[in-house]
C-alpha cells in the first residue's frame, strides 16, 4: 500500500472519528435544549456517522465550497456550552457566515452575537402545542405522520395526536402500523413502534397516536381522547370544496382543516416560501395545492422576479398514484383505466392554473398537461418559458443556485448539476423541487428547465411547513440572516 493511500485511509479514519463525536452533541442540542441542526436543511436528529459525512459531502455540491468537519464539530460544541433554547440551526450556514464575516472574533464570540435571542434559555420553548389529526392514513398520510414524529422533540409544536381511518379488517390497526413500519419507496421507519390493541393506538418513538375509525367527517368527538383546538389534515381527497371540507368543523376538538389537494372554489391554496403570509386567523380551512404547483411555483417565481415570464407550457412527467388502475379495467377517467405499470398515460394536470392562485401575476400565462409513468415515486416538470428578458444558460443556472442557497426560496428550491442523476437519487428530498442544472437550455428569451420533485415526501414537507404556519409554532431559525451572496455582489457592483 503507497503512502498515499495510507494518508487517504487516514484522513478518512480521522473525519470518521469527528463525526462520531458529533452525535450525542446533536442529540443532546435536541433532547435537552430543543434545538435541531441542520445541514443546508437536512436535519442532523438520529443520524448515523456515514449520515453526517454523507451531509456534509453534500453541502460542497450546493455551494463548491467544503464543508469541513474540524469546522463544524467545534461549532456544535461551542453551541452546547450556550445552554440555548429552542431553534432550529443550519450548521452549514452558519459556519460559512463564520468564515465570511467573523474575522477579529472568537467562535464563541460570533455564537453568542448570532444567537444573543436564544443564548442562556436552556431548552425554553415560547412557542404552544397544537393538537393534530390526520384524517386518513394512505401515502400523504403515513410520511406526514412519519415527518412530525421526527420532529416531536419536547412536545412543543406541532403533536401528532391521532389518525382517522375506516376500519378495513379485524386486524386493521396491526396493518396500519406495519405500513408506518415498512414502505418500498422510502424504506423503513426510524425508530421502534408499538402496538396496543386494547387502547387503539400506535406508539412510535414515544409518540402516542390514538386510531380512531369513523367513515363521517362531522361526528367524531376528539375531545373524548383529550384532543382540543386541533388542526386536522384531511389527506384523503374525497372533498375539496368549503362545504364537504366544513364537515370537519361540526366535530368536537376541531379548530381548523388542511387539505393536502389542490382546493375548489375561494378556498385559499398555500405553497409554503411563495403566499404563505396570506394565511389569516380567521381561515379555518385551507389547502396546501398540489406537488406539482409546490414544485414549479418557487422556480417560476425566481424566474419571473428576474427576468419575467411572458409565456410558458409546463410538462409533468409524474410518477403513477393510486388512483390509476394497476392493470386494464374501468375508470372514471380517461386512459387511467390502463395499465398503470406497463404504460405512460397522457392526463391533465391542474398545476399552471393553480400557480396562478398561490402567485396571480402569472395569471392567464401558463398552460400545462401531465404524462404519468411507471415509476413510483419522484416526478419531473419540464417548465418551457418565453422571457421578457433574454439570458444565458450560465446566468440562470448561477441564479438558481444562489436561490437555493442564500434566498427566502431556499426550502423549497434546490439546485444540481451532477451528470449521472436519475430519478431515484431524489426520494426523500425535503425540497419542493430541484433544478437539474445540466439540463437547463437558454436561447436569450426562450429558456428550458427542468425540476425534479419527490412527489410524496417533498410535498409532505411542504404541507408540515403550511401547518406550522397554521399553527403559529415555527421556531426560530438561525443564521436569521445569510451572508451577502456573491450574485448580488456581482449585480451591486454593477448596478
């Protein structure tokens, strides 16, 4: 063996060791503190050593800068000896300010300016509970329920506290765990989960979730399991508009209603980083739209913001649902009676009208249509725009990646530009949607994106961020300003 590779197997040895150590600091931030780290958005909680390297390999993709291990363990360490409260806190980002805008000060000193509202609070945690109910239990339904155990931590927030469902088999409630358990798109659940026939509930990782089974939206009494002011999720569909979605407010317990749907009538539908702020106390029901419109519209916002959108055609190349047949026979609809897993199947797609509600200048500027195929999960959108302002392959791609970086847009946009990326590589994605770089086309005005987006997990992530927002319990989130990125020094200068 060269000496080269020994140094190679050596350094690796050595960042193995650093991200060893950082997780009991990771988990004890989140136990005893209520503060959950990151990694450009990807949550640090429970993971593994091969988790973190992976992360922070990640993070030199973003933004071509590394991200070091001898710099973020003694910032995680720096962080427990603060005694904070609760907050949600990108590493990645905060180590990069550090390094840009930190010169003359200690890394404490930097911590304890950054985080001077949270610094000495020990855990505290302003924010109050909200009750939740997910009114069915199918694909939406299982990751929503799978995202907010992960995020339960003190019990602040927002507490899965049951699951409405119509009881299908004697053995119904061991089924449903199993399915939480187990799924062949997004594998397995972390963590342990419980059964208690005798109760009706599911435990999972201390989450106690109470199965209630009721096939009438506006007769369950949530208060006879202790449940008050909740906010239900209605993920199976069956009613978009006001009048069938109000049937949940005739139940006891039940403050407010989210539909994960795109809503019919003047029903507001939110795409959490776009018109989120045009969620008022007095809605009591509101839709979070589709995957689709969660995965476009952000982009087409950056896009229209810089350089305007006079035209566009968007194409969705979408992963089959259940609601196609999965081999030949009837449907409702067209083509969706055919084979679900032997053929791509032409269907509408409701997606660039609904842009138009969640962002109205693009009204009457989009049309869009939709080919499902055979795969499960993760889908495309081909989005073909006529600018007002010619540019550049180059130019839009830097632009994207800056948003997705350094913007309000950051949650929702992400950004690549790897050569070998396929569809599988993005299940799991907690983006709305994610610019594949290398597929950009530009001629002046005419520009070609193209998006991928996990239609199941990423739209989950969307419809937690929606309720959050509902529920007024967003902690606060550190660094709460970015470091001036180098495309708006770049146009400062030129301007």
């Amino acid at each position: 063996m060269s000496q080269t590779s020994d140094s190679c197997l050596d350094k690796w040895m050595g960042r193995e060791a650093l991200a060893e150590a950082m997780i009991p600091v990771i988990g004890r931030l989140y136990r005893e503190n209520n503060v959950v780290t990151s990694i450009h958005g990807r949550s640090l909680i429970n993971k593994s050593t091969m988790n973190i390297l992976k992360a922070h390999r990640f993070a030199r993709r973003m933004s071509n800068t590394e991200l070091l291990l001898e710099e973020t363990a003694p910032l995680l360490n720096a962080l427990a000896e603060l005694e904070l409260g609760a907050a949600a806190i990108d590493i990645a980002r905060l180590t990069e300010k550090f390094r840009v805008e930190g010169h003359g000060t200690s890394l404490d000193e930097f911590l304890r300016s950054e985080l001077a509202e949270i610094v000495g609070k020990r855990g505290a945690d302003d924010r109050t509970s909200t009750d939740v109910v997910l009114y069915g239990f199918g694909r939406i339904g299982r990751l929503l329920a799978r995202i907010l155990i992960e995020k339960a931590g003190g019990g602040h927030g927002l507490r899965l506290r049951a699951i409405v469902v119509r009881k299908g088999a004697e053995n119904d409630l061991v089924k449903r765990a199993s399915l939480l358990r187990r799924d062949s798109v997004h594998g397995s659940f972390e963590g342990t989960i419980r059964v208690d026939e005798e109760a009706n509930t599911i435990t999972a990782n201390g989450v106690q979730i109470q199965v209630i089974y009721s096939d009438n939206p506006a007769t369950v009494d949530y208060t006879a399991y202790g449940i008050e002011d909740a906010l239900v999720v209605d993920n199976t569909g069956r009613w978009r508009d006001a009048e069938g979605l109000s049937q949940h407010l005739q139940s006891k317990g039940v403050a407010r209603v989210l539909l994960t749907a795109p809503g019919k009538g003047d029903l507001k539908n939110i795409v959490h980083g776009i018109n989120q702020s045009d969620i008022s106390d007095d809605d009591k029901i509101v839709t979070a739209a589709s995957c689709t419109t969660n995965a476009i519209t952000p982009v087409l916002k950056a896009i229209n913001d810089k350089f305007g959108i006079i035209h566009g055609h968007v194409e969705t190349v979408h992963s089959f649902t259940n609601d196609q047949n999965l081999i030949d026979n009837f449907h409702k609809g067209d083509r969706r009676g055919r084979s679900a897993a032997l053929n791509m199947v032409i269907t509408e797609t409701g997606a660039a009208k609904a842009v138009a509600k969640a962002l109205p200048e693009l009204q009457g500027k989009l049309t869009g249509n939709a080919i499902r195929v055979p795969t499960p999960d993760v889908s495309m959108a081909i989005l073909n725009l006529n600018l007002a302002k010619g540019t550049t392959r180059d130019e839009v791609n830097d632009y994207l990646r800056e948003m997705s970086l350094h913007s309000q847009l950051r949650k929702q946009i992400d950004y690549i530009d790897s050569p070998d990326v396929v569809s599988t590589d993005f299940v799991g994605s907690r983006r709305a949607g994610i610019v594949d770089g290398l597929a950009t086309i530009s001629n002046d005005k005419n520009l070609v994106l193209y998006v991928w987006y996990d239609n199941e997990f990423g739209y989950s992530c969307q419809v937690v961020r929606v309720m959050e927002e509902m529920a007024g319990v967003n902690p606060p989130s550190f660094p709460a300003r970015d470091i001036v990125a180098p495309i708006a020094v770049l146009e400062a200068a030129n301007a």
